[in-house]
C-alpha cells in the first residue's frame, strides 16, 4: 500500500481546507449557501450544522486520516458531510448513492471509519447490514465539533476519487489537499467565475466532476451553490431562472434535455446561464451546434478530464466556431500532455494524484509523472485535442475508429432507453459491427434507436445494427460496465444467429 502520509504538518504548509473554512466564516452569516428546489440553508446555518456533524464523526471515531465515505444524493446534507470531513481533518470519499456494494466493498478496501447513508432513500437494504458499526448514526447527539479544522498540511491527502482499473478492481487515486485545491481553482480562473456567479449543481456529488466543479468551487468563491436532488430539466430551468445561475457542468444526456427543452420552449429561463461545459465522453457535435443555436449568449462545448488529475482540456473563451464544434479544447494551464500509440497521456505535478490506494499494478502513473489516461484521442499541430474514448474500448468498424461513448450518450437521449451498452462484434466484411444492449422501459425496436441516432445526427457508421435486452447492465463493485460479460452475451447471441446486420 502507498504511504499515505499521515504525519503531523508543519504549520507554515496548512491545507486548504482552513481557508475553505475562513472563507466560510467571513460571509454574510445571513446570506444564502446552499439551496434545493424547496429548501435553503444560510452561511450562519451551515457553519453550525457543520460544527454538529464534525461532534457525531468524531464520536464515533473519526481523527485526522480517518477515511469517511459519503453517499448522498445533491442535497444539503451532503454539503454538510464534506464540511465536517474537512473539520475532522478526515479523508473525504465521495460515492453515488445507489452504488450498493460498491459502498460495502470500499468500505472495506479503504478501512472506512464511517459511512454515511441517505437513510430514507436506502431503506432496509440488507446489503449495508454489513457496514455495522460504520454505518453513520445521524441522529445520535454528541458534543459539538471544534471551531476550526484539524490542522494538516496541503501535501496530505485529502480525498480520494475512486475509479476502477482494467479488471474493474476498486481504485481509489489519493489527492492532496494542493492537488484537490488546484483541480478546482484551474476550472474556476478558465471561466472567469466569481461569487456574483451563482452554479447549478446538476452531476449527482458521488462523481469527482460534480465535488470538483460544484460544491467546492461554490465554496471557494463564497457563491450560491444550487443543488438539484435529481435531474429534472423543468426543475433545471426553473432554479436556473429563479437564481440566475450562470455556470454549471453536465454530461452529455443533461446537455440533450436541456438543448431540447429550450428549443420547444425558448431560452428565456436561460438566460443567466453563460458557461455549459459538457464532459464523461465524447458530445456528438451536431448537439454542440444545437446548444449553441438555443443557447446564444452561453458557451457550450466538450472538454476532457479524469479522476487523477481533474480537468485535463478546455475550449479557450475566446476560441472561434470551428474549435468549439470539433475539439475538447487544449490542455490547462500547467499540464503537458502527448499521444503514445493513440493514447493521451499527460503530465501535471499540481493536479496528479499521488497515487492509488492499493497499488498500481498497471502502472499506468510513470516514474517521471507522466500518466497513461487510458484515453484515445487526436492531437493536432495547434494543441487542439479530440477525444475519441477508451483506448481499450475503441471499435474498428471499417476501417473507422468507434467511440461506444458517444452512441451510448446519443442513446441515453431516446425516451424508453433508461441504460445502453455499445458492443462490437465480429464481422467478416468490416470488421466489426455495433450491438446496443439496452435496459429499455418499453419494447424499444433497433428501428427506433437508428432513428434517434439520426435526428440527433450521429454518423450513420456508428449507429447500432444489432439490439439486445437485459434487465441491468452488469457493474464492477464500483460501478464501472464489465464490458467483458457483455461480450460474451453479444457474441454467444451472433454465433447462435449468424452476423446481424442493417444495410
């Protein structure tokens, strides 16, 4: 196991979680933090629910290094668990919170001393009856929590962002507390954001880009946080004209209900909105046009980023047309990246993460801090980078190299279509041919899903030609798609029926 460099800070080396919390204190107690759709929470109040968190974590036993595990939807609670985890001098991990035994399964991996469930939602799920004394106890009283943070310096580490290798094993890349604050100080000096700038935050918190270039960017520059619980585009319109939101950051699905919504109802609730950056995979150009045609007065666009080192590319403010619509921009400030063989690999001493939590077995994180991404992807001569997905998962299908990404986002767009999987399998004439394994809410025809890939306007060369339903899409224990078992089900179904094909 890496060391992981739990020693005492010297005081001149603090991390930044003090100045999160300075910078907390020194607001309007009286102005808004933090707000739902229904509810709302004052910087006074937020500092105190914190404090009484910080009193139950320790407790039940949490110090500084301890590892807590939070599992909340996008609500307030889940702004006050972070909090307190900084207040502790803890080691935040942040996980969806319907991953199951991807919270049970790290829990253990991590030696977690707490885990903190949205009760209400989990119910009596048997599964977390193993997390025993773990499991957080929210409505025990303890003594409140201290006032300031437990002092630890900026090269300990602060968070983990899990992610998974090769083999779907739980990974969890270590960042500092230097690196998880240059990671969100980078994104929020790239769009110029202020306090004036009130964010929407829509990526459910379990993932790194929405604690990233949500919560903690809202925290750092003293601005409303606003938090939907779950994404409901109505609801996104609604908070974004009530608030007047000016930035928020979503996948590629989110980008779709958003361009469609405004195109049949007209971009008045949006007007506030400035900076729409959209990333987890590929965003089909064509929706990049349609935002920018709904969406005149903001910047829609893709940019690339991954666990260990935040964001990686970034469509400059200033960059013409063409830029936005055909690349995920150029590296920021700080980071070199090169293309090995295809694969992007980059270089960012501020931003990597020190490491994995138990090891590196592919060694992926070189020696002279290069990092294999994993990613393929186009660089070309002016910097511009173009991703095109995972390297591993790449399809050549006549001669063309296959994102399943972007058809799977494009998919995610289809009414009946609630989870998708794109599989290549074997074809004689070209290679490989596209199978969509989907979990649908109705009997979805192939017919259909080319039809929406269409009027999206994906290429005709990566629409499926084959479809299969599955009730659930299988998961490594953190929550990555084993794309292996799928292939095995695709390419059993082909060899029982013959290759499949639409002309």
């Amino acid at each position: 196991m890496a060391n992981k460099n739990n020693s005492q800070p010297h005081h001149s080396d603090l991390d930044y979680g003090a100045e999160e919390w300075s910078r907390l204190q020194q607001r309007d107690p009286k102005s808004l933090a933090v707000v739902e759709p229904d509810r709302t929470i004052t910087c006074a109040e937020l500092i105190h629910q914190t404090r009484l968190r910080a009193g139950q974590f320790i407790a039940q036993g949490v110090t500084s290094g301890s590892r807590v595990i939070v599992a909340r939807p996008n609500v307030i609670e889940f702004v006050v668990d972070y909090l307190a985890v900084r207040l502790c001098g803890a080691i935040l991990v942040n996980l969806p919170w319907s991953s199951g035994t991807s919270i049970t399964g790290l829990a253990e991996v991590l030696d977690a001393q707490v885990v903190v469930l949205t009760e209400h939602l989990v119910g009596d799920n048997s599964v977390f009856d193993q997390l025993g004394d773990r499991r957080f106890r929210e409505h025990e009283t303890a003594p409140i929590g201290p006032q300031e943070p437990v002092p630890r310096s900026a090269d300990q580490v602060a968070w983990l962002a899990c992610t998974s290798g090769t083999t779907g094993t739980p990974k969890a890349a270590m960042h500092t507390g230097a690196s998880w604050e240059r990671q969100t100080r980078v994104f929020a000096e790239h769009f110029e954001l202020t306090q004036e700038d009130p964010i929407l935050v829509t990526s459910p918190v379990g993932h790194a880009v929405s604690l990233l270039f949500g919560v903690r960017m809202c925290l750092m520059l003293n601005s409303i946080m606003v938090l939907i619980p779950r994404w409901n585009i109505e609801v996104a319109a609604e908070l974004v004209d009530r608030y007047q939101c000016v930035f928020t950051v979503a996948p590629t699905p989110y980008l779709v209900d958003t361009v469609t919504y405004v195109e049949k109802h007209g971009p008045a609730q949006f007007k506030s909105l400035r900076f729409f950056p959209s990333a987890g995979a590929p965003v089909p150009r064509s929706l990049v046009r349609r935002g920018l045609d709904a969406l005149p007065h903001c910047q829609v666009w893709s940019y690339f980023g991954t666990s260990e080192a935040g964001a990686v590319t970034a469509v400059p403010l200033d960059a013409d047309l063409e830029k936005r619509l055909n690349t995920d921009g150029i590296s920021m400030p700080g980071t070199q990246t090169r293309v090995i063989d295809g694969e992007l690999q980059l270089h960012n001493p501020q931003q990597m993460m020190r490491g994995y939590w138990s090891g590196d077995p592919d060694q992926r994180l070189h020696a002279d801090g290069w990092y294999e991404t994993g990613d393929a992807c186009d660089q070309r001569d002016d910097g511009y980078i173009k991703m095109i997905g995972r390297a591993r998962d790449i399809i050549l299908r006549g001669g063309e190299n296959i994102s399943p990404l972007e058809i799977e986002n494009v998919l995610l767009g289809h009414d009946q279509v609630t989870d998708v999987c794109i599989i290549g399998y074997p074809d004689e004439r070209l290679g490989s041919r596209l199978a969509a394994v989907v979990v649908a809410t109705a009997d979805t025809t192939l017919e259909s899903l080319r039809s929406h890939c269409q009027s999206i306007g994906l290429d005709k060369a990566k629409w499926p030609e084959l479809i299969i339903h599955i009730e659930a899409i299988p998961l490594s224990p953190i929550g990555k798609v084993k794309r292996g078992d799928l292939e095995d089900l695709v390419w059993g179904i082909v060899k029982q029926q013959g290759t499949l094909s639409v002309q």
